[in-house]
C-alpha cells in the first residue's frame, strides 16, 4: 500500500473520492493512502452521502487523507465502512498522544464540542474509497455548525505538526491492515 | 445482536470460542456478544492462534467478551479480524475514559508496561468468533510475560466497577456494528 | 427491515427501483419494503429487463412491492433473485387463501389464462432491489397481451382487499428472510 | 444438475448429507438432486440441526431429496437456505396440484395438522447441502409429534404416485434454478 | 457457454466490451464466446484500460474475442484476469501447435519481436468481460508500436486458418473452465 | 508471496497440503511457494482427490510445489483452480523453453506419452492450497500408468536443472499473481 504526500493547496472538491483518481491524477498504480492540506467545497453533484444532499460541505483548510483499496474483489462496503472506523480511531488515538482529547460519534470526531472532521466511503466494484479530512481552521465551514480547527485548540498545531500527524496517521493506518493480514495466517480456523 | 452477561466464575478454557457454543450452551440463537468475570485455561487442543503453540495461556481472573456473528455468509477472516480491532479500540477508549491511559499494538493492550489482554478470532463456514478478555489480576498469568490486571493499577476498578465495563463495552461494539450497517443504507456507489 | 404502505395513487415509473430510491424518496433507511396502490407506465430509459426494450409496460391500476436488501455486501443478483422467487410464492400462497388459484411461471403469476403480474430484480453494488406488482383490473394494460385484475376476478378484491393483502405479503416476505437468517444459526457446518 | 432416482429402500442416516456424498455413493460428480423411497433413522452424530439434539427424527417410509449445489464458490449458507425454501415451495405447490392442501411454516410442511416433512440444508466451504423427506407413513415417526403420510390422507397416494411426484418436484426444481440464471443475464445492473 | 462465430467485417470500436452486449447486440442469454474478423478502432470513450487514455488502439484486421461470464455472482475483476491469463496461454498453446511460437508477458503475446495481441478485461455487478484480439496484419496498427500479424509470419496463416484457430481457441477455454468445474466436485476440502 | 527452496530429500506424504502447514513446519506467516526435490507416498487419510481413492499415488523423486494463498477471504476453490492451472501453464511453457515439448490435459503434464506430473489444489475457509509435482525419473512409481521423468527425456536434466527450474517456475508464478493484482488497479469498471 503506497503512502504519498501532495503539496499543500489542492481543493478536495468531491472528485478526489471517484475510483482510480489516485491512478489518473496522480500515477499511483494499487492500494493507496495520500493525504494533503488544503481547503475543501464539495461539487453538489460529487455527493456520496445521501443525508447531505442539499448540505453545504467546505472548509477554508483541512488535512485530506484519500484512501483505495483493491485488495478485497469485488468491493465491500461494509468491510469499506469497517476500515474507515480503523481508521478514524487510529486517528483519535494519535491526537490523543498530541495531547488532543477528542470524543468519536461513527466515523465523526468532536474536539471542544466542534465538529472537527467530515468523512465518507464508497466503492465501484474493484476498488473501495475512504475520505477523511480534519479542520484546520473553522473559518469557511458552514454557518449552522459549531466546528472547530486543530490549529484553534489549546495544542495549536501548527502545519507542520500536521503534516507529521498526517503521516503517522497513514503509516498506522497501513501497519493496521498489513498487521490484520498477518493474523489472518496464524489462525487456526473451522 | 444479543447481549448476555453471565454469572462470575467459569472457567475460559477454549472451547467457548467453537462456532455455536452461545447457541449450544446459552440457548441463545443468533449474533451475540457474552460476558462474564472468571479465570482462564486454555486446553492445548483448543488453541486457535498457531504461534501460542506450546505456551501457557491462564490467569486467574479475567473479563471476558465472546462474539459471534452470523450476519456474514460465507464467514470472513479479513472481516472478522476487522471487527476485532474495533473492539479492542472501543475497550481502550472506554478504559482511557475511565482514567486508565492503556497502550495498544495490534489486539493486545499493555497498561504500565504488564500485558492486560488476550484475543484471538476465528471461523467456520457460517459465523465469526471474536474471544477478547483483560486481566483483572496479575496472579495465575504465565512466568515468563509481564502482565497486569484492572483492579491492580491506579485506577483500582473493583468487580462492580469491571461489570459496568463490560457492558459499556458490549453497548458501544453492537452500536458500532450497526451504524456501520446504517451507513451503508446513506451511500452512495459508483 | 421496514415495511411502509403508502397512500394510493402513485405512478409507477420505473425509478422507484433505483438503488436508494426508499431513502431518497422516503427517507426510509436501511431494507425496506414499500407497497401502495397506483398506475404504472415505465419509462423507457429506466427499463431494467432488457427483453423488454421496445415494449409498453403499463397498467392502469396496480399493487406495487418495491423491497430493497442492504443486508448483503456486495449484492448479489443471484441472492436477488431467489428473494424474488420467493416473494413471488408467497404471493401465489396468499392468493389461493384467498380462494384464488393461480399459475406462476418464473416469476410471472397468471390468473384465468391472463397475466396478472411483472416482475423484474436488479442491484447496485450496495443494495438488491425487487419490483412486483399485479393488476387491480386489465385496464391501460398493453394491447398484445392477455391480462387480467385482481379486482376482476371471480374472488373481486375490493381496494380494502388488496390493501390488506399487500400487507400480509410484506409482513410474510420479512417473516421469511428474518426466518431463513434463524435458521442459519442453528445449522451444524462441515 | 444431473437427477437421478434411487431404487427403493436405502435408510437415510443422516450420512447422504455429508459434501460429496453423490460422488463418494453414487458416482455423481458435479450439481445433483437424488431421490428414493426409504426408511429413515438419524444417528446423532450425523445430526445437522441442533435444535434437533436429543430427539429421535425416525419414520419407517419417506420420500427423500438430496440436493448438492458446487455452483456457488465458497458455499454460503443464506444462500442454500433460499434454495431449500424454494425447493418447499415447489413441494407445496405440487401436492396442491394434486388435490392435497397443505401448510408451510419455513421448511416444514404440515398436511391434516400433522408433520409431513423433514428438511435441512448445510455446507462445507465447496458445496451446499439440501436434505427434503415426507413421510409416506405416519408409522415409525417419534411418539411426541404428530405426523401424517402422503399413503395416508385423502389423496392416498400410491408408491408409483410418490415416486411420479418426486420426479416432477425434481425437475420443477432444477427448472427454476436454471431459470434464476437465465434472468440474471438479462438484467441491467447499476 | 455458448460459441458463436459471426460473420468477417465487423468493427470492433469497443463497444462490445460493454456488459451484455452479447444479448443486445446478438440475442444471446447466458455465458457465451462470440468471435469474429474484423479491423479495429477504440473509440476514446470506450476506453477500458486506463493506460490507454491518448493512445490510438488500433488495426485494419484482427480475429477477435469476446467473452462474457454471468456464473460468479457477483462479478470479481480478480478472477475475470485470471481467466483472461488462462485464455491467453491456450492462445499460445494453439499457436505453437501451428509452429508459431511467440512470447508471452502478461496478457500481451508477441511475435518475431512485434506486438501481436490486445486485450483488456472488465465487469460489471453480474457479469465479466474479456476482450482478446490478433493482428492479422500490421497494417493499420499505431506508428508508434513494432507489431506484426498471423497472415505475416513464417506461418502465413490464412483467413480459414484464422477461422479455424479461433473455434480452436474457443473450444479449448470453454473446455478449460468447465473442466475447473469438474475439478471442484472431486476435491476433499478442510 | 514469499518462495522458498528446501534441501532435497523430504518425503511428501500430502500432509503438506494442510492448511497452514508452511507456517507450522518452516515458520513462513503469510502466502508462499515452497519447492523441494524429494519422494512422493501419499498416505490413503490425506488424499485431496476423490477420484484417487484407493490408488496408490507415490513416486521416488519428485520435484514438488505446496502454494498456499491467503489473499482471498474466504477462500474459494474456484479461483484456486484457476491459479492451478495458471501454474501448469507456466511449468508447461518454461519445459518448452527448455526444449522439453509437453502435452496439458487439465492439470496434468504428459511428456512422451507418459505421465510426468500430479497436481490437486484445496482450501479451509482462511487459505488456498495447490500441490503439483513433476517426476524426475519413473521408477517407484505406481505400475498400472505409464509415467516419464524429467530426468529420463531426452533433454536429461540434471538435479541443478530442475533446481534452477523449480526456481524459475516460483518466480514466474509469483509474478503472474502479482501482475494480475496490478491489471486490475489500472482497469475501468462498469
């Protein structure tokens, strides 16, 4: 599974979550992980949450982390939706060794009672796709939210401690499921 | 998905994580998720992992956690160990709101450096078995391993303080589960 | 999994078996299965049997079953299609209850010699959709084949009647499903 | 799917349910549905049902069906639930053909209130497994259930009756299976 | 699994990669192999292979394959490239047969140095595509790719050779797969 | 997938094709090939193939092939059929290049007109597992089938070339499996 790190300042409008975009836009070939900070304003037409229909979905600056996997033919959602969990508990495991106490509701984070992360998966048949962003700031976010920004909270992270964080994110993120794999073959089944 | 807490006092000696047991020995017919307070003792012929091959598995206390799912057919190992690391997730946060800062790699946590858990996963053809279980005292536990057990270390949970633990925990893993079923519901696919 | 009964008039165009169509129409989440009274006139750009292309598919009265099944990751046409099979018995049991002898082909019912029902199954990776319906009368219905109405047999069904029986087909259907996943755990495997 | 009818007389011990017993027996390779007339006595261990422990499941003359399906690859439990309930289904339908009213209630079949079949479906990871048996006699049959026989209603069917019927049940079955098949490759998917 | 060999002339514009075209195109229900002699020119939109995206995929005459699976439900991209591989080696196999001995690497085959084959597998939720096709001449083919055609080499096969290859080739696969069939029905699993 | 090549001289008595057997005799966690020159007597409790029961399958010297694949969950033996003959076909194309022209029927290699090689492939619910094997002489094989060694043809490889061979043929097939995994992630799906 390959890690990549995008330089900072591509908007996630919503395209990012299509299949294959690692493939197309960026020349990644398999299972991937990228992360990038930039501003977020999702194209109406690039919804994948039915619930969110009708929503405005942005913010002036997150973390972006856009996740394929090709391991599981054909695509699952629920094993899709399993990894996202992995993956935004990882997450609240790691701010919390930043010092960053969070509470997790599904696949949401709430730091100082603001929403501090958006995500959603989906699949096509041969690949599954996790996005996961986290605010920076709490500028640019819808008006009828409380949201909050990881460069606002008694931490002040700054970019560059985000980054890092990016990084240890998506390197336990890939250790879980290589690790998972792992134990796979050590088990004696029925 | 049932819940069911049993009274203190059996044994773990390996053979409740068979396929069927909830449903041979409880009655209870369906997905499940049991648990009780007793010791431990695995029979060498119910050993499921191939690497605790010729070691000692006990402890003279521990809270236990059985699960069962049916919901997946043919049963999936990948899946199955997916649901695993949520739990053992869930178990760390819960604890982490409990006061008790614990250490997790892959399905073990570690509290003050002493290993607190055990687990393992399995299947037959039509259900998946998760079997999770923390020291709650050091004693019985094999020489050769650092352990440690909840009504040890600072926090000093007593029995009282373990059983609404475990409960907490069994909530919060069936409620996982089935959020992750409703998000699937609100998605969409390409 | 829900069943809803919806007020009477609806037309059947054909979108209502697109994937997703309960929540979005209904804001009804997760498997459902919906039934209401009304015409239909399917377009022709939502044809899902592709022998039908170049048909009319239309009725100008109809009890219509739309389900939808969330429970199986990815779907799977072959499942979705028993589940049609089934549904399809069921209704012909209910029918002769009634005191209305019927003949099924496929998934076709026939009543005195005339086609009283469609038919048609698809899915989207995520979800298995099943569409049934049968005539209240023969009127609006395609003049190249021989039809014939609930509500113009010799049993007459009034509307009452076949609200009703919609109801007993749905709450049948789930009884069903719910009935096969019990006895799944209580099955010995290999 | 081949068929084949067995002469008269083979007990049924709960042995032809094991995977591969067509091939192992009979020579058969390959999806088959087998069929004769015989006694029936189930060893306990060869019992399939748990519910069924403890409990004689005996007759002195039944009609038995034994279905293998290699078609679905890994074998998956809901699946082969599905194709039994089609399969009473059929059952049902068929003896109504012929004059004999009866009940279904999931996988059993109850004629003049009393039980008339016996059914269980099972896998191993390569195949599904479908036993279906009515009894012919009401003797034989354990003391604490009320059963009834095909010889013994109204209808009193004959040997050369029972042996007719099976036949049809067995080709209406393999029918329809063949004709799910043939539906799924004429649908538009999304 | 139906063969079918059409009449020479056809233009394969990419079109016919596309699920169920088999049935619309040629009214042919199920699981089929249709082969034909025809030129060949991908329109830009019917791109299949993402590695294409700017290429001209293109030749004045080449025997053509394609191949629609409906039997794994649903469809796996996974096993779709492993029968596309095992057509390829019998393509090979047959070849040599007639003297003509190329190179295989991946699912590309070469002849005297040039490229003398394409092809490209995909599906959708209920069914599975492969595309095959040879040069038979180099005419035609990109500017920017050595190739070469079976009508060039030593062989100089003629059009009643081609033809007679590609039944061939048909057969043997058809053969193949049904023979893995057979091979699971005689096999003890764990 | 790791390979690996053991010091000649170990008898395969089909114990090796249990599930996990690689892990538990030579530490090796994860998928692999492992390849080894050595006798071959198959115990009559662990023969695979039904069609092989009470044959005697032995021979003197072999060279032999266990692969057990992991990446599959659940395992299916369709697939594993497929990698089966995918491995026959490389073996088959690099005799070829070896100047050693041999005949496939389904998974077996005839050189000669005699037999050179065995091969089955079977699964648990968590792996995939293939044995093939190929004599390197006739003798202590059984008398009732004409057989052929690689040793004995005219080619008369020695020990180092089949050991080179054995090698090539793992490499081979690790990429084969590799490269098809790479297809899949650069394909357009419907």
């Amino acid at each position: 599974m390959k890690q990549k790190t995008l330089e900072s300042g591509m908007l996630y409008d919503g395209s990012q979550i299509n299949p294959m975009w690692a493939f197309q836009a960026l020349g990644i070939k398999g299972s991937s992980i990228v992360t990038w900070i930039g501003p977020m304003n999702i194209h109406s037409d690039e919804l994948i949450d039915y619930e969110d229909v009708g929503l405005e979905i942005k913010s002036d600056e997150m973390v972006h982390f856009i996740i394929e996997h090709f391991d599981i033919q054909p695509a699952d959602m629920r094993l899709c939706y399993h990894r996202q969990r992995i993956l935004v508990m990882i997450v609240k495991d790691l701010l919390e060794e930043l010092g960053i106490k969070t509470l997790r509701k599904g696949d949401d984070i709430y730091l100082d009672g603001g929403k501090l992360s958006v995500s959603i998966a989906t699949c096509s048949i041969s690949s599954m796709k996790i996005h996961f962003a986290m605010n920076l700031t709490s500028q640019g976010t819808p008006d009828d939210v409380k949201t909050t920004g990881l460069t606002e909270c008694k931490a002040h992270l700054t970019h560059e401690d985000v980054t890092k964080l990016a990084k240890n994110i998506s390197e336990r993120y890939v250790m879980e499921i290589s690790d998972i794999e792992q134990d796979i073959s050590k088990t004696r089944v029925f």
